[in-house]
C-alpha cells in the first residue's frame, strides 16, 4: 500500500517514444547526488553527447563526473585528451579509469572511481560501448551487469542494459544503471535553460545588444564577441550551436 509520495530532489528523464512532439517524459531516475558521464576513446568521444549530459546536470542542480574509462587506450587516441583538456579548465571533475591498466600496487585504475560513488546514489550515463557495465561489476562483484562489444561494423556500443537498476555498493551508496543511449533530447529545456547549461556563458548572459539573442550571428552578441577574445573555447560555441540547432529533435 502507497500511504505517501515524498517529493523528489530530482529527477532525469528522457523524452518517450522517438516523437518529439510528445510532452510525455520517462523518468531514468531520481534522488541523484553524483551524475557519472562514463566516456570512452573507444567509440569516439561526442562531444555534444556529453555537453548534453552536463546542460542536464547544471538544470537539475546535479553534481556531474566525467569518467573517461578505457583509458589504457589514450595514448592511441590523443585526440580524446585534448577534447577533455577543455572541461578540466571549466573545473569539472574527471578520472581516469580502466580494467585492463594498472596501478604500482597492480590493481586496476578504479579506486578514486569508487571512492566517489561512496555514500551517494549515483547515475550512470554515457554512449553504448564505453565500458559502463565492466564498472559496475568493478565496485559491485554481485552485479550481473552483462558486458558487451562494440560492434565491428559500426563502431558503436552494443546495448547489453536494456532496464534502469539500483545497486547498493559494498562501500555504501547506490548506484543506478540506464541503458545505454546513443541519443539524449533536449528539446524540452528552453533556448534559455540550454544556454545557462553551459557554465562559462554566465558572465556573458543578458549582457547581449538584443534581449532575444540566440548566440549565433547576431550583431552584438557577448557570447560571440567572448569567443573572439578567447575567454570561451571555440568548440564549447560550435557544441552549443549544435545542440541549438537540433533542439526540436534527439541528439
């Protein structure tokens, strides 16, 4: 018997169905501290994937973690490095993780990870393929996360998770499994919202010639003029545009 509805703190929740006229939302899960975005240099990094993730953190007041796993293959991909050079100078915090390399004690490069998820319930999101599942049987052994390849035609994740799970972690906290999403709308959040996702627009929001700028050729525009001066990296500009662009549509 239901004899109360607590309200939530927060909650994710992706679009239902692929229309994106329905108004209906899918809650993945709710209560969250730590957002962990798990990326990989294999599948390529989307870096308009994983500004997604981070708009969606900043709108629901979430902590968000970069995991970049797989890391044993970074020297073979130094272009993943580079990418993520830009959010370590926004101060997001990030980690490197993998199964196969190890550490002086020749344990796996895990433990800060698990360290993190400590005494927290924590989501797990990221691009199919990037080893989300390895994770979780990392910090939980009694997990029957299946772990999957990527797939040798595409290139992309196979989808080993097909259902949200909770885990309760041996070390304390929970940590909460989505399946694995190669597309994440975000249609539903204003052009405002959107751009107050970006952590480093602050400054320069509301400070545009007109009040109805969309931060993309606009005469006058702050974002564009921060841009040119430096004080925002180009490519956080073009991912922003990106998602912009597709905001009537799943990334």
């Amino acid at each position: 018997i239901v004899v109360a509805a607590l309200d939530r703190k927060s909650v994710l929740a992706r679009p239902s169905g692929h229309s994106i006229h329905q108004s209906i939302m899918k809650p993945i899960a709710a209560n969250i501290d730590l957002l962990v975005i798990v990326v990989a240099p294999k599948p390529e990094l989307s870096a308009t994937t994983l500004d997604a993730y981070l708009v969606i953190a900043q709108q629901l007041g979430i902590t968000p973690l970069i995991v970049v796993n797989k890391s044993d293959l970074l020297a073979d991909h130094p272009e993943t490095l580079e990418r993520l050079s830009i959010y370590k100078a926004l101060s997001y915090d990030w980690i490197e993780t993998s199964t196969l390399k190890r550490d002086k004690h020749d344990r796996p490069i895990l433990d800060k990870f698990t360290e993190y998820l400590r005494n927290k319930t924590s989501v797990l999101v990221g691009q199919s393929g990037v080893g989300k599942s390895s994770l979780i049987r990392y910090v939980n052994p009694q997990a029957q996360a299946r772990v999957g390849d990527l797939c040798e035609i595409t290139n992309l994740g196979k989808h080993t998770t097909t259902g949200s799970r909770l885990y309760h972690l041996p070390t304390g906290g929970d940590l909460i499994d989505s399946p694995g999403i190669r597309r994440f709308g975000l249609w539903h959040l204003s052009e405002k919202n959107l751009a107050e996702g970006f952590i480093e627009f602050a400054p320069y929001l509301g400070h545009c010639q007109f009040r109805n700028c969309c931060h993309q050729n606009e005469v006058g525009c702050a974002i564009i003029q921060a841009r040119d001066q430096g004080l925002i990296h180009p490519l956080r500009v073009q991912n922003f545009h990106e998602l912009l662009n597709k905001h009537g549509s799943d990334i």
